[in-house]
C-alpha cells in the first residue's frame, strides 16, 4: 500500500512546487474588493465587461512573468537588487510605501472574511475578525511557513473556484450574450468600474512580489525545477485569477443584471442570490467570500511584512523573527481599524491612495528596467516582445495613477 500512495503524493508536491508562486499571487490579488469590484461590473452591466478581464489579465501576466524571471535568474531579493543598481533611497521608498498600502488596505480582508461567516451563521462579525486574525498570526509559527502558505493558498483557490465556478452554472449562461462580452465596448457609466477592476486585477505590487515567492520555492525545492516549469506556474496561477474574476462577473450578469439589482459590496450579491437561487447558493458565494477574504487576509500581510523585512536587511526570509513580527503588524493593524471602524476611515483611504498613485507606476518601471538589464538577468532577460507588452502596461499604470489623481482632487 505504502508502495501505491508514495508516487501521488510525489506528483502532489511536484505539481505544488510548479503551482505554489502562482496560485499564492493569486489568492493574494483576488480579495474582498476585487469580488466587490466583479459583482458590480456583472449586476449592472452583464456580460459586457468581460473583455476588460481579459486585458487586465493579459498585461498582469507580463509583469508577473518578468517578476519570476527575475526570481529565478537571481538569488538576491529584488529590494537587494534595486539597491545595487539604483541606490538604498529607491528601495526603501519601495519597501516601506508597499508596506504602508498594505497595512491601510488589511482592514477590509479582515472585514470581509467576518461577513463571510457571520452572515451565513447569523453570529456577531467582530467576533470572526479576531478569531481568523488570530488564526492568521499562530501559522507563522510553523517551522516552514512558506511551505504552509503554498498548501494554504491552493486549498483556499480550490474553495473559491468550486464555489464561484458552482454558483455561476446554476442558471445556463446565454452562449451569444457571453461571447459578445468579450467585444471591446464602453457601456455608458462604466469607465469608472472599468478603471478600477483593471487597477485591482493589474496588480504591480502583487507582480512585484512574485520574484521573493519564486525564489522562496526555489529553495524549498533546490532548484529541481526547469525555468519553463517555473514560468508555467506563474501564468497559470494568473490565468486562474481571471477564471475567478470571471466566474464572479457571469454569475452576477446572470442573476442580478436580469432583476436591476445594484451592489456597494459582494456581501450583498450573497444575500441577493437567496430569493433568486435558494439558501445553498448564496452559501456557496460566502464560501467563496470567506476564501477570496482569508487568502488576502494573509496574503497581503506577508507581502507588506516580508518586504518590510527586506527594506531592513532580512532578506527574502519568511522564517526570520522581525519578518514574522512585521507580518504580525500588518494583521493587527488591519483588525484594529476594522473593529473600531468596520471599514476602512476615509482619511486611511486617501492616504493609501496617495501613496499608490506615485507608487504603483514608479515599481513597474523600476520592475521593467530590472528585467531589461542583461548584467542583472543574462538570458533571462526581456525579449522584444516582452518590452513591448511591457512599455504598453506601463503606459495603462501611468493612465491609471492620473486618473486616481483626478477622481483624489476632484
């Protein structure tokens, strides 16, 4: 028997070590808001909208691709290696602004995985946001926490791609309707949503840390991978990211678009799919909720702490004490603000956002010389294509930061 079972769980951890980097940016991306976000594009304007995920998934899996090469090519962290080229300010700056997004944006993940399960039980929501952030906190003292983080964030996908993808099958989907979205089109209204689901899918920061997750699983695994394995599980983790994203988009165009129902939060498109699909499907989505909130829930913590660490010279060290207490931080921060407030204060989102729009396009060029540079990358680097793609996804962050900028000051 013993004989039997050890080939499956070979093939477990063999496919785990390709997948791992991918499905945690995944699961990390994919959040509270980002279903917020998708629920609304769907509930108000069907299927129309589908082409932007496409896009926003087309030019995320460029730079994530570019962020793994990277990772790959490299043994120093990409802090490390944008200290050496560019200077010690241009890393710290990077470090502890991501770090900052983090932490302002960690309430809602907090707040999002209490109203998963308190609206399916009828229980009290502050109570569920100190139990998973304290469950969040007691994993970083497992010995391998990379290694349990892989695990986690591939179970929680597999959560949320059987309840999303469940819940969107319930109604049949129009075939003709579904094909048109991914026409390019702007329904009237719609450039807002169009905006931010692009600036939440095209994630620069999630991208970015992509590099320290490769090379996390790099050591895990000594290098047994081929680069190709590894790039393949980059791109499928994102390709699972717009599964989702879509999955979201076409159960919220097929249920809710037909009623005229509106949202403000993807809490309320489970509590919508009761009257029209029953008690188990609006169960099902809060499964999916609570997957999409817990994943990000520790997911952005570890990306905010752990690059805090680097900016302090732990390097890509998951294990280190000061990286596991910054991680800590980001967590009970997010907890507090959500206690206190239930969502984020305003001034906590204008702060964020601030940092963001002169942040965001300024990584991914940072991102994008890295990877051009020979020295840094040898074969690895950016080929005439890739740059193209590249400077075309720049020219969008760009579009995107002024446009925040306009809707800040307006």
């Amino acid at each position: 028997m013993e004989q039997q079972q050890a080939p499956k769980r070979s093939l477990f951890k063999n496919w785990l070590s390709i997948l791992g980097p991918g499905v945690i940016t995944a699961a990390l991306v994919f959040g509270p808001s980002k279903m917020t976000i998708t629920s609304k594009m769907g509930a108000d304007y069907g299927f129309s909208l589908l082409w932007v995920v496409v896009v926003a998934i087309c030019f995320m899996t460029v730079f994530t691709n570019m962020a793994a090469r990277i990772g790959i090519a490299r043994d120093e962290s990409l802090l490390t290696l944008i200290r050496n080229k560019f200077g010690k300010t241009i890393s710290i700056v990077i470090g502890i602004g991501i770090f900052l997004v983090a932490t302002c944006f960690q309430s809602g993940n907090a707040t999002g995985v209490s109203i998963s399960i308190s609206e399916a039980t009828g229980t009290n929501p502050q109570f569920w946001i100190i139990v998973f952030n304290v469950i969040g906190i007691l994993l970083l003292f497992f010995k391998s926490f990379y290694a349990l983080l892989e695990k986690l964030m591939l179970a929680l996908i597999i959560l949320m791609l059987f309840a999303f993808l469940s819940t969107a099958i319930m109604i049949e989907t129009p075939l003709g309707d579904f094909l048109k979205g991914f026409v390019p089109g702007i329904p009237p209204g719609s450039v807002g949503l169009i905006i931010a689901f692009t600036a939440s899918c095209f994630s620069i920061v999630g991208a970015f840390y992509q590099s320290y997750l490769v090379q996390s699983r790099r050591k895990l695994s000594g290098d047994q991978q081929t680069t190709q394995r590894q790039l393949m599980g980059s791109r499928i983790g994102i390709i699972i990211l717009g599964i989702m994203s879509a999955a979201v988009m076409v159960c919220a165009a097929n249920t809710l678009h037909p009623q005229g129902i509106k949202l403000s939060s993807a809490a309320e498109m489970g509590r919508a799919l009761e009257p029209l699909l029953g008690t188990y499907a609006s169960h099902l989505f809060f499964v999916g909720l609570f997957g999409a909130s817990f994943s990000s829930l520790i997911g952005n913590a570890v990306l905010g702490g752990s690059l805090l660490g680097d900016t302090f010279g732990y390097g890509n060290n998951l294990n280190h004490p000061k990286v596991k207490l910054f991680i800590s931080m980001v967590m009970i921060f997010g907890s507090v603000i959500a206690l206190i407030f239930g969502n984020l204060p305003l001034e906590l989102i204008v702060f964020a956002q601030s940092i963001t729009i002169f942040l965001v396009p300024f990584i991914g060029i940072i991102l994008f010389l890295i990877a051009n540079d020979k020295e840094i990358m040898g074969d690895l680097r950016n080929k005439p294509l890739t740059k193209l793609w590249a400077i075309l996804g720049l020219v969008l962050l760009v579009a995107l930061a002024i446009s925040n900028f306009y809707n800040l000051i307006k």
